[in-house]
C-alpha cells in the first residue's frame, strides 16, 4: 500500500543503489543493439556538485535513460578530470594547514605521493554527488584522466604528435601566473574590468627634431613594460610620422634606441597614433615584433619580479623588483627626467588568475606546441559537412571562428602534478621524446654513444591535453583491436556548456580525427547557463549561487531534474528560483496521489505494453491521448528540445490523465456495470504505466517506485521497460470527449471569471447546435452537469439573453442565466473595480518602463520584472474585459 505522502528520501537512495549493484547502468548487455554512447564531460577531481553540473547531467541522464528505453546499448562514459593547478593547490593549502612540510622541502616524488592520497581520501566528493542525482552513468568503466590506461594513452599521444612534426618546442607568449610559476590557459584567466590609468610618456628622437618633431609620445596601462620596448609603431597611411619611420627614438631609463616602424596594428586616429612595441609582455605586440623582427626583450622572471640582463638594459636598482613596485619607481624616474606627459583614469580589462587571484602577466617562455592550424583543418570540415552537428546551430559561427584563426596549443605547464612530459635532454642539449626512459636512453644512446646522461623534462602536460582523448581514450585505445574501441566509437552525443567549445569540444574534434580517423561524435548539445530567478549569473560574491544538493535534500532529486530539463530550452537560458523547483515537487505528489487512486480503485500496473480493448469511448479517448503524447515526447527528445519533451509528458499527466481521466472514469466506479469497471481498470493500470516510462527520463526515482507499488510480481525493473508505440487513437472517440472536456473548461471558465458562488447550478441553453452537439449534450449529460456544476445542458432554437452570461462552443453559443443565482450589477461593478485598478497599476509601469533613465540604470533583471508584471496586468485586464463582455 503506499504511503499517504510523497518522501523523496525515502525511495531515492533505496533505488539508485538497486540499480547501480545490480548492473542496470552497464554497457554490452544488448549485444546486438545499436550503441548509444555519451561521455560525461569530467568534472575537476577537486569540485563539487554545481547548478551547471546539475544541469548537463540531467540533460545527459535523460537521453540516456530515453535511448535504453528504447532498447539501445547505452554507454554513459563517466570519469573526472586531475585538474592539474586546481589539485596542486589542494594539496599545498592541506599541507600548509597541517603545518607540514611545504611542497617544495618534501621534494617532487613524495609531493605526488601526497596528492595521489588526496585523491584517494576526497577525491571523488563530485561523483558521489552525481549518484544523488540519479546519474545513470556505467560506474563500472570510470575513468581518471591520470589512471594507468589514460596516462599511457597520453604517452603514445604525444610521441606520435612529435615524430610527426605536429608537436614541438618554441618562444612564445603565454599567460603567465606569477603566483604559481606556470603558464595557464585562457579558461584559467579572469578577465575583469578594474580603474586604471592611462600614462603617457615622451620618447625623444635619437637625432634631433625631424619635420619640427623632436618626440613621440605613447601611451600605456602597464608602465613598467616600457623597460622592455622594442620599437615604437606608427601606422603606414599616418602622414605625421611618414618621414619618421626607420628612424630612432632613445628609450628613457633603460637608454636604448630603438626603431620607429610602419605596421597596420596602430590605430591612427586613437591618442598620438604611436604605440609601444613590447612582444615580450604582450599578446598583440608579440605578433608585430614578429612580422618585423623586432627583438623579444624579456624584463621579469617567474615571480614577475624585475631582471637585469645586457639585452633589456634596466638600471640595476630595479633588480628583483616586484612588477608594480617597478612601476612606482619608473614613474618617479620619467618625471625627474622630463619625459612625463600625463595620466588619465581609464578603466581597464585586467587579467586575473581564477584559482591564484594575482594579475597575469603575458610572458615570453619556452614550451611545447601542438601545431592546431594543421589538426583544424580536418576538424573544421566535419563541421561544414555536418559528420558533426551543433545544437542550437549558432553555437557553429562560435566554433568556426575560433577554429580559423587557431593559434599554436600551448600544452606544457610548470606543475608538478599532471602528465609529467616523456622528453628527455642530453648534456649537449639533444632532445628524445618517447614513450618510455628505457626507449629515450636507447635512442639516445643509438645517436650520441654508449656513454649519455638523460634528465626528463620537469613540465607536465596542460590538463586539456588528456581530456581532448576523452572519447577514445575511455574505450580502450590505443588497444585499435579493441571491440569495445571498435562498437563505441564515435560517440553519438555530446552535451556541454558553450564556455568550453574552444577549450574541450574542438580540441576533442582535432584529436579524435586525428587518431581515430573519424569524428569523436555526431551532435553536440550546447546547453543553456543557469541563473538565478533574477537573470544573473550566480557568483559566490554576489551571494546568489544555488546549491544543488539543498534542493535535492528539501524537494527531491526528481523534482530538480525535472526542473532543469523543463527550463532547457534551445538558445535560451534558465532563470531558476525554488519556486519552480517546489511547482514540480508537487507535480510528483499530483502523480503519487493519482497511483493512490488507481490503487484504491483495484487498478493495477499492466501484463501488456500494448493498449486493451476498449468499448466506452473515455477509454478510447485517453489510449489515443497516450499515443499523441508518446509521438511528442519522442520527436522532442530526437531533435534535443528538452523544454517541449517535458511540457508534454507534464500536462499529459498532470492535465488529461489527472485532473481529467481519473475525473471522468469515476462514474464508471459508482455504477453497476462490471464490465465497464474491468475494462477501466485495465486501461487505467496500462495508461499509468505508460506514463511512467514516457516520465522516467525525467524522474526516475518516483516512476520506479511506483512502477513496482502499482504491481508487485514486475518481471523487471522499469529501467529496463520498453518505450511506448505511438499507436491507437481513435479519432471519433478522441473528438467526442475533447468536445465534452472544451464544454465543460468553457463553463468553468466562466463561472470562474464572473465569481459564481460554486454552490450555484445554472442551466445551460445551448443554441445552434448541430446533430452532433445535440447527441453529445444526451451523451455526456451526466458528466456535463457534475464536472460544470449545472442542473442541466440543453439545446434550444433560442434564448434570452439578459441577465445570462454568453460562450461561444464551436458551431453553438451557450447562454448561461445568471440573474437568478448572483447579484449582476454587483458583480459588474465589481469587474470594472477590477478593471480600474490594473489599469492604473499597468499605467504606472508604462510610465517606468518608457522612462529612458529607468530602462539604463535600474538593474536588469529589475526591468525585466518589471516587463513580466506589464504583461501580466494586460492579460488580466483583458480577462477581465471579456467577463464584462459576456454580461
């Protein structure tokens, strides 16, 4: 018997461990079923559980739950990324707290030891975390992007890559971390609008005036890089500086000359048109140092502290000097000499470090490159010819540029935790990369002699390096004879956020190509951001970020997920608040309490997937309402539209089947007639069973649980059930019931709308009506008059019309004499009351709204409430409206 009440906790942890040790999520158990396979994109090994986890793995956990419904050899890939300076991290503020040895006394090896015990200990909060989720994930193949298979599957990555020229060591720009002496990636920058300033300086022309100029001036946010100048740029059509290109300017302070350059980078018509080449700390100026050969002057070590060196000609006193102490200094100095022209605030896009916090600092180091633009190639044509998809399509434009004007792929980093890169280095300077020591001695040995010492490379590889191999990496190669290699791959779908398509998605598109000769995978979901209920993008220091597992704790995890997927919808992104995650807690109870029905009315799960027998045209009806619902949710979830899949199975379940179904088969219960009540009963078991399967994508816990409660001796668990046929309606039948349901709403409608005490029975006249109408108002009569509270429906040649409120059913009007049951006058005024005062209320917001200042500087999300209220008042009002038009 089930429980009068609805308790998520009580069946959610008692199912996911059913189904996790009895196997229901493993892969190869359909051996001649066609795959369907996703990899799970890898959580860092350090995180926990976010609204965006939540978000694609609930994504992810439908499909896949709706593909092994379908009867597909489902593989949910799961696994966790190292998360190289994350972990590091980690592990250093652990040891710190312990008040241990620091990382650096304790030495490389014992270091690792270390994280790895980390690891074992905390390492896996995200997973378990994703079990409470439901995740359906084959736990059984999880990965680790640093376990034995995947760190030998990098080996043999980068040895290829480097013995086919594709990988290689250069000088080059990188950002740059001050605080943990390693270059990061572009994911791992803040970029973040700070107050600043812009300071201009005089650059005095080595050989006197020319043309009546004597200086040039620049301009500059970053100082202290002036030490490090290399030329001064002009562009080529500015004709103030047309005769001073090639000429020399003497750079304060580090006093040496330095050439004026004609480049298209400056912009003629910004400040003086000069501008300092730096193309050691960088980006831009790196790439015109280069087209010009002008020197690369380096002015900072790894702590971004000043150096001294004959190239960069910086005055010794600024020797280890902090950049922004150097900066106080140099600005000091270029007063005292006379080269200071001014500052203006200005703000400024400053570069941060998202774990260190510090500024980043382009900086001109030595590290192994993959060269992208040859593995672009490939990977953007399958794009072009839609080998893969992205959806929404947009999300292409976003891809494609980035693709087309790919730079070299950094891939080392100055960590010690990580992929630790397999290049070893004789004493002459000689590099062999390979898979092995024992292989580089050899080689080494085979070039240079018997006697060679070896030192390996002390960098590891960028943590995106190995995850890119996700899609085959997790299914046995480089075992190329693997069956499971051969039956997985290429993947089938990809679902993931948009912030990751450059740093995850396309390198995933060139190393799958590249490898395995074919796309990694054929679609590519690119999912919405979660926000808060405001609009804005949830930050610990705004004090709005939503914890999943909160609500999972108070609502249930059915009720989250089914939250997520509803709001999903293509392009645009979801504004969450607990309100709308309590809406659908009590659509699972709406669902419960109509189990609880079915069980009190003998009404059991059914023997057959396929539909009874039906005689009684309500049964007839909701068979075909079944199949018209499983037809919608099927094309939804074909074509990734979440937001309809779940608006379908919702107001199937919610409006047909419980408030209109279990409504209208009721009657059939009171009566006498046995056979009616059996083949009811059958229906009813068998409709509810499908609506278990169509909603257990999205709320599996709760559809499990009464899949079994509704029938005890199940042959199997409903996670292994057959999705519904969209077979079965019987148009007549379907037409003649949603005439009585519209009959019925519109007199409910009414009634509501002209405040009918609910006691009050008017008599409907119904006038025009055809033969069909006629015989449906005898048909349906008795179910008319109890679910619209009338004394009776009938057709009549006319009607009066004053003192009775007018609907319109189809081909018929429906008068409905009120006078005699309320006040109208009362209720007239009392509309127009009604009217008045939304009118002003949506008149003040029309004011709000088209004031231009309100729109500019009120936040957004308070204007877009504000908009949602306007339009609200609106239908109101002409709801209202329509209730005085009908009297």
């Amino acid at each position: 018997m089930l429980d009068k009440t609805y308790s998520p906790a009580d069946i959610e942890t008692k199912w996911y461990e059913h189904w996790e040790n009895s196997g229901a999520f493993e892969c190869g158990k359909r051996e001649d079923a066609e795959p369907y396979v996703i990899v799970m994109p890898p959580p860092n090994v350090t995180g926990n559980l976010h609204m965006g986890h939540a978000l694609d793995n609930s994504l992810q956990d439908a499909l896949v739950r709706f593909e092994r419904l379908r009867g597909k050899d489902v593989l949910w890939q799961p696994g966790t990324d190292h998360a190289g300076i994350a972990t590091q991290m980690v592990v250093e503020r652990q040891l710190d707290a312990a008040g241990g040895s620091s990382r650096k006394e304790l030495g490389r090896d014992a270091f690792i030891d270390k994280v790895w015990e980390w690891k074992a200990e905390s390492g896996g909060a995200i997973t378990r975390q994703l079990r409470h989720l439901g995740a359906s994930c084959d736990w059984s193949r999880e990965a680790f992007t640093m376990d034995d298979k995947r760190s030998a599957a990098v080996l043999k990555k980068f040895v290829q890559l480097y013995k086919e020229g594709l990988l290689y060591k250069d000088q080059r720009l990188v950002n740059w971390d001050p605080k943990f002496r390693t270059a990061i990636s572009d994911l791992e920058v803040d970029q973040k609008e700070v107050n600043g300033h812009m300071w201009r300086f005089a650059y005095p022309l080595a050989d006197g005036p020319v043309d009546g100029i004597s200086e040039i001036i620049i301009a500059t946010t970053r100082p202290e890089t002036m030490l490090g100048d290399g030329a001064v740029a002009v562009h080529p059509s500015d004709e103030r500086y047309k005769n001073l290109v090639g000429k020399m300017v003497r750079l304060p302070i580090a006093d040496r000359l330095i050439p004026i350059i004609a480049d298209e980078y400056p912009d003629p018509e910004f400040g003086s048109g000069a501008v300092k080449i730096t193309g050691a700390h960088d980006f831009n100026d790196f790439e015109v140092a280069r087209r010009n050969d002008i020197p690369l002057i380096k002015l900072m070590d790894e702590e971004a502290r000043m150096i001294v060196t004959p190239e960069n000609n910086v005055p010794a006193h600024y020797e280890g000097l902090d950049r922004f102490e150097a900066r106080k200094l140099l600005l000091k100095e270029i007063e005292e000499l006379g080269f200071y022209r001014g500052v203006e605030d200005k703000v400024i896009a400053q570069p941060f470090g998202d774990r260190s916090g510090v500024v980043i600092e382009p900086m001109l180091t030595e590290q192994w490159y993959v060269d992208a633009e040859t593995l672009a190639k490939p990977a953007i044509e399958a794009v072009e010819t839609g080998k893969t998809n992205f959806i929404p399509k947009n999300w292409e434009k976003t891809y494609f540029e980035w693709m087309r004007n790919i730079q070299p792929w950094c891939v080392s980093r100055q960590l010690w935790w990580g992929h630790r890169i397999p290049a070893w280095y004789a004493e002459d300077g000689s590099v062999f990369v390979e898979e092995t020591e024992e292989a580089a001695y050899e080689t080494a040995r085979a070039k240079l002699g018997a006697v060679v010492k070896l030192t390996r490379d002390p960098d590891v590889l960028d943590t995106w390096f190995s995850s890119a191999m996700w899609p085959y990496s997790t299914i046995d190669w480089p075992d190329t004879d693997s069956a499971v290699l051969r039956k997985y791959y290429p993947n089938t779908t990809l679902i993931t956020g948009f912030d990751i398509i450059f740093f995850w998605v396309a390198r995933m598109m060139m190393s799958g190509i590249h490898f395995m000769g074919e796309v990694p995978f054929k679609n590519v979901y690119i999912h919405a951001l979660v926000r808060d209920e405001h609009g804005a993008k949830m930050s610990k220091s705004k004090g709005n970020v939503i914890d999943p597992l909160e609500f999972v704790e108070k609502y249930g995890a059915d009720a989250l997920r089914f939250t997520l997927i509803a709001m999903e919808a293509q392009g645009r992104d979801i504004k969450l608040s607990e309100k709308r995650v309590e809406g659908y807690r009590n659509f699972a109870t709406k669902l419960w309490n109509a189990a609880r029905f079915c069980e009190m009315n003998e009404i059991a799960g059914s023997d057959s997937a396929t539909a009874p027998e039906a005689s009684l045209a309500v049964n007839k009806w909701i068979i075909g309402e079944v199949a018209k619902t499983t037809e919608s949710v099927t094309q939804a979830f074909d074509a990734f539209r979440f937001n309809d899949a779940a608006d379908a199975i919702y107001h199937f379940t919610w409006g047909t089947f419980c408030d209109w179904y279990v409504e209208l088969i009721k009657p059939v219960f009171w009566g006498e007639d046995e056979a009616q009540k059996t083949e009811t009963r059958r229906v009813a078991g068998w409709v509810l069973d499908q609506i278990l399967v169509l909603l257990h994508p999205f709320m599996p816990f709760i559809t499990e649980e009464l899949w079994h409660a509704t029938k005890s001796d199940r042959a199997y668990d409903l996670i292994h059930a057959a999705w519904p046929e969209a077979t079965g309606v019987d148009a007549a039948a379907g037409e003649e019931v949603n005439w009585a349901i519209k009959f019925i709403s519109e007199i409910r409608s009414t009634r509501s709308e002209m405040n009918v005490p609910a006691g009050a029975k008017a008599t409907a006249l119904v006038v025009g009506a055809s033969d069909a109408t006629k015989a449906r108002l005898v048909d349906f009569q008795d179910m008319i008059c109890r679910l619209a509270r009338l004394e009776k429906a009938e057709a009549v040649a006319s009607a009066e019309s004053k003192g009775a409120a007018q609907l319109v059913v189809d081909e018929a009007t429906v008068y409905l004499p009120l006078a005699d049951l309320m006040d109208l006058d009362a209720e007239k005024a009392r509309l127009e009351k009604n009217l008045e005062k939304i009118m002003k209320e949506a008149g003040a917001l029309k004011g709000r709204l088209g004031n231009e200042k309100f729109v500019v500087k009120a936040p957004e999300h308070v204007v877009a409430e504000a908009r949602e209220q306007l339009t609200d008042l609106e239908t109101q009002a002409e709801k209202v409206k329509a209730a005085l038009a009908r009297l």
